[in-house]
C-alpha cells in the first residue's frame, strides 16, 4: 500500500508537529509531503525527501506563513497525490483539502477544525495588529469558510485529538470523527518520588493561556512558582509578579524534564483543545492542577492525577492548589496512567486500528463509518464533571 503523509506547514515546531514526525517515524517508505518547509524551524528529516508546494518558491514565505493563509487552499489542491492508496492527514487547517483517487482512503488526524476562521475573534486576540484590518479580514474569512468546509468533505474519517475537538468536527464539518488522544514520548520524561517545594508552569505567553491567573494566585499565597517559557505576555505579567515567582524563558529539554520531575505540581489554567503539558507532568509523576474543561478532561482523573477547578478564577485555582497541597499523591500510579494512556504504542495501537477498518471497506463504494469500540472507548475519569471539579 502506497502511503502519502500531509501537514499544514513545517514551520515551526510544536504539539502537531511532534505528532507528525512520530508519524514519520512510523512510516519510514511514506512519502512527505507539506506547503513550506524550513528544517531550521521545525523537524529535520535529514535525508528523507519532503514534497513542497508552489508557495515555497515565494521569498521569506516560512517565516510569514501566516499572511499567506488564503492561498493555501490552492496550493494544496494542486498536489498530485493520485498514486497513493492511503492518505493521512495531519492539520489544524488546511491540509485536508488535498486531492485522492476515487478508490483511495484519506485519514484525517485532526488537531483542531480551523481556529481561526470559526473562532476568529478569539485567535485574533493573540495578533494585536490584525485587529485593525478585521472588517477586510472578515470578508476574507467568510470565503474562507465557504471553502473550509467544501474542502472539510475531502477526507474518509476524521480523528480528533481530544473529545472536544471531535465535537467541533461532527457539529462544523458533519464528517464522522472518532478520538486517539496524542501521543507523548513517555521515554523523555524521569519520574521522581521527591518533590521539591515550588509550582511549575510551561507554557507559552500568550493572553489566551491565562498565565495572569496564575500569577495573581501566587501574588496571593505566596507559594513558589517557576514560569518556562517566553512570549508577548512575558514583559506585563513580571510586572505583576512579586518575588515568589521566577520567569525562567526558554529552557533546555534536559533542564525541563528535571523540574517537570521536582515539582510538587504543574498549573494549567487555560482552556486547551487537548494539551500536551498535563500529560508530560503526569510521565514525569507530577500531579496537575488544572482548570476542568476541554482536553484536560479526557487526560486527568481529579485526586488521583491532578485537581481539576471550576472557573477560570485566581480563587478557584487557589482552591484546587490548597486541595492538591494536602492531597497524598501516588507519584508511580501518576506515572502509569500516562503511559498506560498516551504513549506511542497506545496511540499507534489505535491509529493502526481505524486505518485497518477504512482501507478494508470496499474501495467501489464511499466509506461508511461504522462505530466500533474505539468510538465508545472513553477513559477512566470520574463520569460527571462535577464529581471531578472543584
């Protein structure tokens, strides 16, 4: 079987593109293809071959990838990928959109639906300067959506990352969508039965994640607390800070495994799609402290991973904190749910799973997806939310 892998961009290097190099890894004769591509940037395939679009021949297009969001709908429309017989997908946005043989199969592994065409305001918040041109950009975006969702058809079956992002899939797109959580690479991380005494926070700086929160709690108790990471927030939110809390900025992978191990607990206040950090404080055997809603809720089982509070509040976060401060932690069982849960093996155990149900449909008719267990599958979490938040 003849296998094409696609992704949005290869511009940066983040969760989705994490993801997609394990991908890579595990398809070693799959052939890659993307819009741009910069080595530098993000993952670095070495001598393996990467199939671009006519968007990488425009000057400094890499590191203006954003600007050119109109455009990459026909760029990747005019990817030649009729020899394949399996498509798989990994987007946030636009690589759906890519073309397949009637009889081929096409699997989406979808991080989000596009952010920021259906949930504009909330993504232009984090651009300051695109605010301004909103009433173009909008006119702009409403085509955009009109062919989001044509292009949105393309693909068989769509994997969701998190149970709210599967969601957004079925409600936006009306395409069959099941959940495989992302994989982390439990390998990396060293638990540790030895707490040191201060709070952890690993997170870029951006307003949406809700880092201000964080810092006003701290302000308050007057706990220890470690910030990694940098971003636009980072000048604002020192200022507020009072001695207790330290901004570390960009830290080594081996120095973050170390204080992800140390660290009585890792802070998540903002609302992720699914959120990589809980589930590398749990391999690291850290508990979370985490606001209860969207990803958090299908990786963390409230007293016994973590404390999961109710609002996006510097008190009820300091609820959560008191709670998990007197709580008697299991760091080994901690550690074990994330691998039992998240590791490669589950993921691809189950990604392997689905590919096998589509490419055994028959080929002459559209694929029908037909619920299986791994539809109904669902972890091991407390089965109201308020039993699990505070």
């Amino acid at each position: 079987m003849k296998i094409a892998l696609v992704h949005d961009y290869l511009t940066q290097k983040g969760g989705a593109e994490r993801v997609f190099e394990l991908l890579c890894q595990r398809y070693p004769q799959a052939d890659i293809y993307t819009s741009l591509y910069d080595p530098d940037r993000s993952v670095d395939f070495g001598d393996r071959p990467v199939q671009t679009t006519w968007l990488q021949n425009i000057p400094n297009a890499a590191e203006n990838f954003r600007l050119l969001a109109p455009l990459y709908y026909p760029a990747f429309r005019s990817l030649d990928l009729q020899a394949y017989d399996l498509i798989i997908s990994s987007t946030t946005s636009f690589a759906k959109a890519v073309r397949k043989r009637p009889d081929a199969r096409h699997v989406c592994f979808c991080n989000n639906i596009t952010r920021f065409l259906w949930d504009t305001q909330t993504y232009l918040r984090e651009y300051g300067s695109f605010r301004r041109f909103s009433p173009a950009l909008e006119h702009v975006f409403r085509v955009m959506r009109s062919m989001d969702l044509k292009y949105a058809q393309e693909p068989d079956l769509y994997i969701g990352n998190s149970s709210v992002v599967t969601a957004r899939i079925r409600r936006t797109y009306h395409k069959p969508a099941i959940v495989i959580n992302c994989p982390i690479e439990t390998s990396k991380f060293t638990p540790s039965d030895v707490k040191e005494d201060f709070y952890l926070v690993s997170s870029r700086l951006l307003s949406y994640k809700r880092i201000d929160i964080i810092v006003e709690a701290f302000n308050w108790l007057g706990w220890r607390l470690l910030i990694m990471g940098d971003g636009p927030e980072r000048e604002r939110l020192q200022s507020q800070a009072r001695s207790n809390i330290e901004f570390l900025g960009y830290v080594p992978d081996a120095e973050r495994t170390r204080l992800m191990s140390k660290a009585r607990a890792v802070i998540v206040v903002a609302l992720e799609d699914f959120g990589l950090v809980p589930v590398e404080a749990n391999a690291s055997g850290t508990p979370v402290v985490a606001y209860g809603a969207g990803g958090v809720l299908d990786t963390q089982i409230s007293g016994k991973t973590g404390i999961l509070f109710k609002r996006q509040t510097p008190e009820s976060l300091q609820r959560g904190l008191v709670r998990s401060r007197d709580q008697e932690w299991d760091y080994k069982a901690i550690r074990e749910h994330a691998i039992d849960h998240f590791s490669e093996d589950t993921f691809f155990q189950k990604l392997e799973a689905v590919i096998d149900q589509v490419c055994q449909s028959p080929r002459s008719t559209p694929y029908v997806h037909q619920e299986s267990d791994l539809d109904r599958e669902s972890f091991p979490i407390s089965p109201t939310y308020h039993e699990t938040v505070l």
